[in-house]
C-alpha cells in the first residue's frame, strides 16, 4: 500500500441521496424506485398526486385530469402494497411528502410493513421504521395550497402523529417542517428562517398543551422535529441561513422548551434546492444553478443537510424522465465521492464575512419573529393573512427586479443569445408525458377494491373515526384500524371533513404591495387598459375585469397572485378567488361578474383536462366571446393543441415580464371586441 492510501484523511459520511419521485400508477413508481435505488440512490422520496394529496378519491370530481399527474395516486391499502412490492420497509429511509392526509398515508405505510414481516408484531415492526412525513400544514396555508382542514383541526392531527410516533415509531420524524416552499413563494432569507421556526413554536405548543407527551419525553419529541430547507444560487447567503437556522434553533429549544441534551437540539434538516430559480428559456443553465444551490447546503459541516434531493435540469419544461433524475442523483455523487469535501472540519469557522452575515439573519429573524408572536403566533398570523400578504409582497418585489434587470438571471434577461441546445432540439421527447391511463386504472382499482372488502367492517372503522373525531381521544388509533379495514383515502378525509370542516386560506393578494414606482411601460399598459375599459363601457369610464382561476387540484398560487397582483396594478378589476376550483366554479364567477377575459394558471400538467371544461363551459353560459388566456408549465404541442380548441393565449415560465403580459391581455380583450 502507497503512503498517500495509508495517511488519507477519514471522510464523513455522507447525506442520505434522494430523488423526489412517483407517478401514474404505484406500478410504474416502484419500478422507479428499485431502479433509483440501484443506482446508488440511498434513500425514498415519495410524490403523491393531488388528489391523495388533499384527501380525495379517483372518482371524486375535483380529481379529474389530476390523478398520477405531479406524483402517485395511492387511493387505498392495495395500491401502497403496489407502491412498496419488493422494497423491504424495516431496511428503508423512507420520505413522504404528504401534509393534510399525512396520518392516513403513515397509517397505510405501517400496515404494508406489517403485512411484510408476518412474524414480528405491529409493535416489534412500528419500531424499525424510519423515514419523515412532511407532516407541516401551515406552509399549506402559505404557499402550496394542499391543506384541507382548518388550522385547529390540521394542529391536532400532527400533535397526534407526532405523540403517536414518539412513542411507538422511535425512528420516525413525524413532522418536516418547510421552509423550502416559503422560499418558492417568495420569502427573503430572513422572512423563511422566521416564518418556519414560528411553525415549529406552534407545533410544539400544540404537542405540550395537548397533553400527550409527558416531560421527560418531551426532549425526544424536540429531537425527532426535522426541517425541510430551499437552497437557492446565491450560495454564500444560504450556508450563512442554515447557520442562522442551527444557532436560532438551539436557542429556541434550549430558552423556550428546556432542553438540556445538545443532541436534541441539534437543527436537522433535509433539503431539495431551489425549484424557483429553474428557467425554461436555456435550461442547460439549471445544471449549474443545482449545483450551486447544492454547495450552501453541503459545504458548512456544521450545518450540513442530513438528505439531500436535486430537481432536475428541465424541470420547468415538465415532467422529468428517468434519465434525467440520473443525472441529478449523479450531481450529489461526485461531490461526495470525488471531490475531498467530506474531509475537513467546517471550512468557514472563523470567518468574519459568515459570521457578520449569520448574525444579520439571527438579527432580522429574531425581529420577525416576535413581530408574529405578538400577534398570537404563527396560526394567527396565517388566519390574519399577514403572512401570506408579506410573501405575496416579498415575491412580487423580486419580480419587479428581474424585470427591471436589476437581478440578473442568465439566459432570461441577460446572455439571451443562443445556440440551439441538443438537448431541447426535440422538446415533446425532453420531458416526460404522464401515462393518459392513469386515471383510468386508479378508477377500475377503486371499484375493484370496494368490490372485494367488507363494507360492514369499513363504516364501522369510519363510524369509530368520526366518533374519535369528536371527542378528542388521539386519532391515529382509529386511523389503523381503517387502513386495516379497507377504507380509501377520500372516506378517511372525509369522515374528518364532516367533522371538522374545510377551510380557504387568505390569500394575500388583496393587501399585497405591487409594483412601487410605474415606469414607462407600466404605466403604457394602464393607459391601454383604461382607455379599452371607456370604450368598452361606451365611454362611461367602465374598468376592465380580468379573472384570474385555478381549475383543480393544483394549490402552487404564486403565478397566479403575481398575475393578480400585476394586474391590478395595470388598473384591471381582478377576481381572485384562490385555489382549488371546478372549472364550473371558474364559469359561475366569470358570469357573476361579467368579466372581460378569463386567465386559468395550471401547473400540474392537468390543462388539456381542465381547460377545455372552462371553454365548454363558457360557451353554454353564452359567453364564447370572452376570451380564455392561459399559463403554466405547458408543453409547445400542448399549447397549440389549446390555441386550436379556442384558446387566446399561453403563457409559459419563459415569460417572465409580468407588465408585457398585462399588455398581451389588453390587446386580447381588444381583439375579442373587434376593437382592433
């Protein structure tokens, strides 16, 4: 043996390798799975689709054009059996990314286990497994959209779950508390250090007033407490917000619960970097932005994420494919295995520029921070929709800059000159198109499903739910005993619907600051869309009406309240009615309120669905003339096909200027009235 092997420095291990992943049907997710999993990949992350996401069936209305589009339908125990065949549970780390129905899906999780290791007790199995549930609903609230139940209710779900697993799933981290989503809905570095430990003060609240955890327990339940982090370009700004994130954590567990063990307080996150920065326009530049983004989360050893998972390059093309997850997982590979990262201590201890940067985030959190304690904490800052307002601002302000050039993103608005990319040359074969079949098999599968259980033994285990429900015992009891019966995830959600009501969250556009100063193209538009609202009033100084909808499942808003927002700063009356709507819904308003034009955001690749019902729709309200204008994540071929059926216009991510947009819909509307 050489000298150099012999004195070579010991490495740390390193982070748990995931890839976010799951589509279509359980099938097809499984062999995914295995396959990632033979690759090197050392970890799960699974993607549910919308409708097991916010509590639905396959056959549920508001499920059409949703089912195994942005992840896995898992309607009933059946199909998590088909999820998991093959994969021994006890052996996995296994990452759920599931909120509202998250003690259903543990539920299924843990019987599938069982049912796997038929000589060993629920209890002996309960005890080997590991793995997280997101488990976080009050990011929900705040930015993706897939809550379900009011705040009270959603609070003691987890507070169940969590006393639920301390006890009996050691190795379970009941809850991931996100800040990643905050950051996609524009949160500033300080705004998502506060706003996520304000959610941890709230769960924990929860937890300890609830009375299920007694004292000396309560340490653990601090420790089992994981975060789930964005990582965005700028690289140095995020190792110092994950060092704040460490020291502002330690000081909460230690000064507010007590916590005397360092290793309970120790800040324990997972991270997928930044989806928000991926752009369509030349999207081989996304390989280096995950890359970087990579880098503040890796580097510091201090705050060094326990998983990591990357988007892939194209993701804002559409659905990523097989390969392309490779690449990714290949991406965290290399640094751990091949570059010497893993050999040193923490690289930036001692440094003055970190650490005058750290103690300006712990200075600014600290004061946001009391800002929403003052106000009750942060379900009160969420029913106020305080919160919302200050990331819906935060968001649109980042926006105006990279309109205005003064944040530069490379490829989009700047550097916009380009070779054509191999890899784009055929754009329908560089995504990956959901399987048209899905639906179609997930509802034979309910069907078949009812067919073969015991409808007796199931309204009895839903009958002790709502019981439960009621009287405020800890519901994950009753909860395993559906699964075990056979009930399917709409019946669960339900059950608890009847219960405990549903809820629609603020959403912060009404409150929101706009654009600060109007320049000359702005304020081009305002005149436009005046002088186009006179003439369609008949000179009356009538005010055009622009409906902004989002049809379906999909809860990512952010597009649509910077559209809202813009807008109204154009001069439009804006309709804005929030997330999770029927595209008969979409109809009523845009009748009701007489609107000049309709605009439909979908990002989860059900448009070729949802939109053409809102065409239809429109046309049996005898409202053919209004014109329908739409964006998303919408492939080229997709969005001709919509131009064909009707459509005005399709806006995609690579259009980035929000106030050429307003613009687009004046003369849209203009077109529509033959005033052009």
């Amino acid at each position: 043996m050489s000298e150099a092997a012999s004195t070579a420095p010991q490495k740390d291990r390193p982070w748990v390798m995931r890839t976010y992943a799951g589509h279509s049907t359980a099938e097809a997710s499984n062999a995914l799975y295995r396959t990632n999993l033979a690759k090197g990949q050392t970890g799960l992350s699974v993607a549910f689709d919308l409708p097991t996401q916010t509590g639905y069936d396959p056959d549920s209305p508001l499920a059409r054009g949703e089912v195994g589009k942005v992840g896995v339908p898992v309607p009933h125990l059946g199909e998590m059996r088909k999820l998991f065949t093959d994969i021994p549970l006890t052996e996995m780390n296994t990452s759920m990314t599931i909120n509202a129905t998250a003690m259903w899906l543990l539920a299924m999780y843990q019987v599938v286990a069982e049912e796997q290791n038929p000589d060993l007790s629920p209890e002996e199995v309960a005890a080997q497994l590991a793995g997280t549930t997101q488990n976080d609903i009050i990011k929900e609230y705040l930015s993706r959209g897939t809550y379900v139940f009011p705040p009270e209710h959603s609070l003691r779900l987890i507070a169940d779950m969590i006393a639920y697993t301390v006890h009996q799933i050691p190795k379970w981290n009941p809850i991931n508390i996100c800040s990643y989503h905050l950051q996609e809905a524009g949160a500033t570095p300080t705004q998502e250090l506060a706003y996520a430990l304000c959610t941890a003060i709230a769960v924990l609240d929860q937890v300890k007033n609830s009375g299920q955890v007694d004292e000396a327990d309560f340490e653990k339940v601090v420790g089992r407490i994981s975060f789930f982090v964005n990582a965005g370009v700028r690289f140095v700004e995020e190792t110092c917000k994950m060092r704040a994130f460490n020291q502002l954590w330690d000081e909460i567990t230690r000064e507010r619960y007590g916590v005397q063990d360092p290793k309970m307080r120790r800040f324990r996150y997972g991270v997928q970097v930044n989806s928000l920065g991926l752009t369509e326009a030349q999207p081989e530049n996304n390989v280096q932005r995950i890359v970087l983004e990579m880098l503040g989360v890796t580097l510091s050893k201090n705050a060094r994420a326990r998983a990591v998972q990357l988007p892939a390059w194209n993701e804002a093309l559409g659905l990523p494919r097989p390969w392309d997850q490779q690449w990714s997982l290949r991406l965290q590979q290399v640094l751990a295995f091949e570059s010497d990262l893993l050999e040193y201590d923490d690289i930036f201890d001692g440094s003055h520029v970190i650490e005058a940067k750290v103690a300006e985030l712990v200075e600014g959190a600290k004061a946001e921070i009391d800002r929403v304690q003052a106000m009750g904490g942060a379900i009160a800052a969420v029913d106020s929709g305080y919160m919302k307002q200050e990331l819906v601002s935060a968001h649109a302000a980042r926006r105006g800059r990279i309109e205005a050039g003064e944040e530069v993103i490379v490829g989009v608005n700047k550097f916009e000159t380009t070779e054509q990319s191999p890899l784009t040359a055929d754009l329908d074969s560089a995504i990956m198109a959901a399987d048209p079949e899905a639906e179609k098999s997930a509802l034979a599968s309910v069907a078949a499903w009812k067919e073969q259980r015991d409808e007796a033994e199931v309204a009895e285990a839903l009958a002790r739910l709502a019981d439960d429900a009621k009287s405020g015992v800890n519901l994950m009891t009753a909860t395993l005993a559906a699964a075990r019966a056979g009930a399917t995830t709409g019946e669960w959600a339900g059950t608890l619907r009847e219960v405990f009501g549903e809820f629609r969250a603020p959403t912060g556009v009404s409150g929101a600051v706009g654009v600060a100063e109007a320049g000359a193209e702005l304020t081009a538009v305002r005149e436009a869309v005046r002088t186009t609202g006179e003439e369609l009033a008949g000179h009356s100084g009538g005010r055009l009406r622009l409906l902004v909808g989002k049809p379906g499942l999909d809860g990512h808003s952010n597009g649509a309240e910077q559209v809202a927002v813009r807008a109204r700063d154009a001069g439009f009356e804006v309709i804005y009615q929030g997330i999770r709507l029927t595209p008969e819904q979409i109809v009523a308003a845009a009748v009701a309120e007489d609107v000049h034009c309709v605009g439909l955001s979908i990002l989860s690749g059900s448009h070729m669905e949802l939109v053409p019902s809102v065409l239809e729709g429109l046309r049996e309200a005898g409202m053919e003339d209004v014109p329908v204008i739409v964006g998303g994540i919408i492939p080229d071929s997709d969005g001709k096909r919509l131009i064909e059926q009707g459509v005005a216009a399709v806006y995609t991510p690579k259009d980035y200027g929000l106030t050429e947009i307003m613009g687009g819909i004046v003369q849209v509307i203009r077109k529509a009235n033959g005033l052009d």
